[in-house]
C-alpha cells in the first residue's frame, strides 16, 4: 500500500494556499482505497519561527480544527501532532548524525537569513537559531519515521523533499547492511519519498501577487467570515486596464486564485471573460463566488469543531497511537542498525 504523508506548521491561521496546495490534495488522496495516509499538525517546526506559545497553542487548534473540516477522516487517515510522537526527535538526532553539514548550508530558508544579514552588513549568522539551520532534517524525520512514499506539498516544499531524501539515501548506505543483518529483511531501512505537486495550485498567489504566506502578511484565512473574505478578494491587486478592455489571464492572480477553485468549465468562462474584458469588479465578485462556494460547507462544520476542544484532543491522541505504532518498531531497528540496541 502507497503511505501519503504531509503536514502543516502550527504557526498561523490556515490560508487559502494551504487548502489548495496540501490540505485539498492530502484529503483526496486519504479516499483511495489502496493509500495508508499520515497528516500532522508541525507543532515543533513552529518554534522555529513563533517565540509567542500562545499564537503556537491557538494555531494548532485552528490547524486541527481545518485538517476535520475539510473532509478528514480521523478513523481512515492517521492524524496526529508531531510533537505528539517522540520516534521524531529520536530520529532526527540519528539522521542529524549523518548529515553533512554542507547540505544544510543550501537550504533556501537559512540561506536567505545569511544573504538577508550579509546585505545589512552583520554577522552572517545573527539572528539564526539552530532550529532554523535544523528545519530539513526535523522535517525529514518527519516523512521517514513513516516510510512515506508520496508527500503532497507546495512548490515552496521541495527542496525540503530533496533533502529528506538526500539524508535518506545517506542513512540506508551507511546503515542498510547493519540493518538487512539485524532485521532479516531485504530492501532499504528507509523509503526515499516522492514529492507530490498540482500544477496550476502549487503556488497560489497572495493579496499583493506574492506567493501566498504567512510570512508575507498577504494570506486570505480559509474561514475567514464571507464579508471579511469578500474584502480581502475585492483587494486583490489588479494591474489597471478598465472595463471593456481585454485582460491577460497569464500573470493575473486573480485568474490563478479562480481557476484554484473552479472546474475547467468554470475556468474557460473566466478565461473568455478576460478576453471579452470582463471590469475586475465584477471578476472580483466572480472569484469571491467561487471561494465561498467551495468554503461555506466547511467553515459551518469548522466553528462547531473549534469549539470542542476536548473531541479534538481526543481524536489526535487516538492519531497519536496510530502513528507510535507504526514509527516505534521501525525506530527500535534503527536504532539497533547504529548500534544502540540493547547488550543482550
Ligand atoms: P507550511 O505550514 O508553510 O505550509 C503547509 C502546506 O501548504 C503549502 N502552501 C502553499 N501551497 C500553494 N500555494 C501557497 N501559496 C502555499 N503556501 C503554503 C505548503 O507548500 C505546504 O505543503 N515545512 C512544512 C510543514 C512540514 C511538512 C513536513 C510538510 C513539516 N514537516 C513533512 C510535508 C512533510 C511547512 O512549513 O509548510
């Protein structure tokens, strides 16, 4: 059976691009009948970039609350908190083990905080916590304490999907003869994952055109309420030809974001109507149609789910023992493949 993994970072509200460029894709792969999937809130890569526990705890329930809102079916997928699992950090520490530094110092997150402080002209390293420098190898333990085989993510993702595999493949050729010995089995320890992308959403743009980000403050909350949604789309920047003048559909966010969340059908209109040179009101009124459609189910079930803490307690604890049982044993044979089994 394929094994589907991914997660989100519990460092904000979830946006629109977080739907569309893992969460939709993650709950449509969790209904084939032949796909074991793994979804987690990253509740530990959050300390990375959130020093406010508060932001973190609230996130992480909005995370929760979103993952069962958007169709998640906590009895057919394992869902669980990261930091829930401590075959994790176990296992990061042994991947930290072999790998070279010299790939960590690619990584696109730390390079540009050196860059960033090289133009300033600061220390290279002010500022940078090892958390930062340590992101690809948490995020690789992450997908293969799972054996995970395909990981649906966004474009930003990728790198961090190489990386996990890089360190991978350089755990199972120093370690897969030990472990072939201990164990019995054939193959390798650990599976190398592959990156899952949907094309036309795996960058959705933001308010400003921007990748859609946290990080950028130009999000559209998933459940944001109607009018407030309604607000943010009829913000979405623009480039200025008026009415009657004919409209690029290439480069336009605001065809991007609809065509995230209409089907082809829907998409062709909207790309007649560019040409016909439909006024960016009245597109803006079409695209905020098209989200609310799609979210008004959800957000309906997402403010009964939010209010009751305690059931989703329940339900990650429940994923939590789900996930132990398939990290644990694979742990114990790493860790006895490094060496560190016991003396018997
Ligand atoms: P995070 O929390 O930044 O984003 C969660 C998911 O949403 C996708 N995404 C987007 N997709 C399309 N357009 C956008 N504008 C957009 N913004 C965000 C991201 O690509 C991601 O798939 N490091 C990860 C979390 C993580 C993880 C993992 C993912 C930790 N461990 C293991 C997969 C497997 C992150 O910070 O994603």
């Amino acid at each position: 059976r394929t094994r589907v993994l991914t997660g989100i970072t519990t460092t904000g509200t979830p946006h629109l691009g977080n739907y569309a460029g893992a969460i939709r894709p993650a709950v449509a792969a969790s209904l084939d009948p032949q796909v074991d999937s793994f979804y987690f809130l990253a509740d530990y890569h959050a300390l990375i970039k959130a020093d406010d526990p508060a932001r973190v705890a609230r996130s992480r329930l909005e995370i929760a609350a979103t993952w069962l809102a958007c169709g998640l079916d906590p009895e057919r997928v394992t869902f669980y908190r990261q930091s829930d699992i401590p075959e994790i950090p176990q296992l990061t520490w042994l991947l930290t083990c072999v790998t070279a530094k010299g790939l960590l110092n690619r990584a696109h997150a730390y390079k540009a905080a050196v860059d960033k402080n090289t133009e300033a002209g600061e220390d290279p390293d002010a500022g940078v916590t090892a958390g930062l420098y340590m992101y690809p190898v948490l995020m690789a333990a992450d997908i293969l304490a799972f054996n995970a085989h395909r990981v649906p993510v966004g474009r930003d993702q990728i790198q961090h999907i190489e990386m996990a595999r890089d360190i991978g493949q350089r755990f199972n050729h120093l370690h897969g003869d030990a472990w072939r010995a201990l164990t019995g089995k054939a193959g390798e320890p650990l599976t190398l994952p592959e990156v899952e992308i949907e094309e036309h959403v795996a960058t959705l743009p933001g308010l400003d055109g921007r990748k859609m980000s946290k990080s950028y403050d130009n999000t559209i909350p998933l459940f944001a309420e109607p009018e407030v949604l309604k607000k943010l789309v009829m913000s979405i920047v623009t480039d200025s030809r008026a009415p009657g003048e004919p409209k690029e559909v290439e480069g336009s966010s605001l065809f991007q974001l609809y065509q995230a969340f209409a089907d082809t059908e829907q998409t062709e209109a909207m790309r007649q109507a560019y040409a016909d040179g439909i006024g960016w009101g009245d597109a803006k009124q079409r695209l905020f149609e098209r989200i609310e459609a799609t979210v008004a189910p959800m957000r309906e079930s997402y403010r009964e789910l939010i209010a009751r803490p305690d059931h989703l307690e329940n339900v990650l604890q429940a994923g939590a023992e789900k996930a132990r049982a398939v990290a644990a044993p694979l742990l114990d044979e790493l860790q006895r493949a490094v060496g560190l089994g016991g003396f018997g």
